[in-house]
C-alpha cells in the first residue's frame, strides 16, 4: 500500500511482488523478478540472521541483500499474498534517489551465479547506452568486455551507434532537420 499525499491510503501495484507467485521462492526468482521481500515483513530466527552475517547495513536495500543471502545459503524464502505493512512514498524518501550503487553492490556478490546476466539485464538495461551518452566511452568498452552477459541490440545498439557517430554529426543533423520542416 502506497500513501499518495492528498489521497486516502490504497493498495497500489508497485512491484513485481504483486505478479510473482507466493510461496516458495529461489535466488533465481530474486534475481530475476526483484526484491519482492521487503524488510518490515521479514521474518526469520535470529540465529539464522547470525549465521548469514545479518544485514548489510552498508546497503539501502538491505532487505534485497538479506533475502539473497538466505535464498543463496539455501534456506527457504516464502512470499505471503497478505499486506503486512504500509510504505508511504514522498519527495524525503530514500527510494526517492537512486539505488543503482547499491544494486551494482549486490550485484558483485553475485556475479559467478548463473542468474547474474538476469539480474544485470532487469537492474541495468541501459547502463552502456548512458555511459557513451555520458561521453564515458573507456567505460562503456569495459562494460561489454567484463559483463558476463548477453549483449542485445535492444540494451547496445543505441550507445554503438552513438559510440561510431560523432556526437557533433548528430547534433548538425537535427539542426538541419530542424530547419528544413520550419
């Protein structure tokens, strides 16, 4: 449930965990799908947290991390269809920045396991494009030499192009197209 300012509180589908099976659920799953174990609703003995080293308090999302650890070490994570608690979104929120640090983080931990490229794939679709865009092309030529992943026109094409063009053509060519249709 997500409290919108001026609106009473609603249950609103804001993650895959209202898509996502209950029950039951891998590091594959989590991978794949997201966090869809949000901190507030965990549960879990305390010996359990201890023996996988407890959160990572290094991390934002460290629910996200928590639940990997778990699923990683084997032991079972079970996602409820109950709402348990209510998150209410407004512009002081954490989530209101940007966790691509924190993902990259988690990320690392993982990246031997064969659900990286899934994970890599949902969390940075676009991460070559906005390294060329951001003129950081060193950058982007590791990210496809070191990425163990599966590179697509969909998530390359864009930043390849860009990378081959001059930024300089492009940006002349709009002007002209510009003015030839005023």
């Amino acid at each position: 449930m997500v409290a919108v300012p001026g609106r009473s509180i609603a249950k609103v589908a804001t993650s895959p965990a209202t898509t996502v099976a209950r029950g039951p659920h891998s590091t594959a799953d989590l991978m794949t799908y997201g966090c869809f174990v949000y901190g507030p609703t965990t549960m879990c003995r305390v010996e359990t947290l201890r023996s996988i080293g407890g959160y990572d308090e290094s991390l934002r999302i460290e629910d996200y991390s928590l639940a990997l650890k778990l699923t990683h070490e084997g032991m079972r994570v079970v996602a409820m269809p109950d709402v348990l608690t209510l998150y209410r979104r407004h512009g002081n929120n954490w989530t209101a920045g940007s966790i691509d640090a924190d993902l990259w983080a988690i990320g690392q931990r993982y990246r031997g396991a064969p659900e990286y490229a899934a994970f890599y794939r949902r969390n940075f679709p676009l991460a070559f494009w906005y390294l060329v865009k951001e003129g950081r092309k060193r950058d982007a030529w590791r990210l496809l030499r070191d990425e163990p992943i599966c590179w697509t026109w969909s998530n390359l094409g864009r930043g390849l192009m860009r990378m081959l063009i001059p930024y300089g053509v492009v940006r002349s060519y709009r002007a002209l197209r510009g003015k030839a249709s005023a």
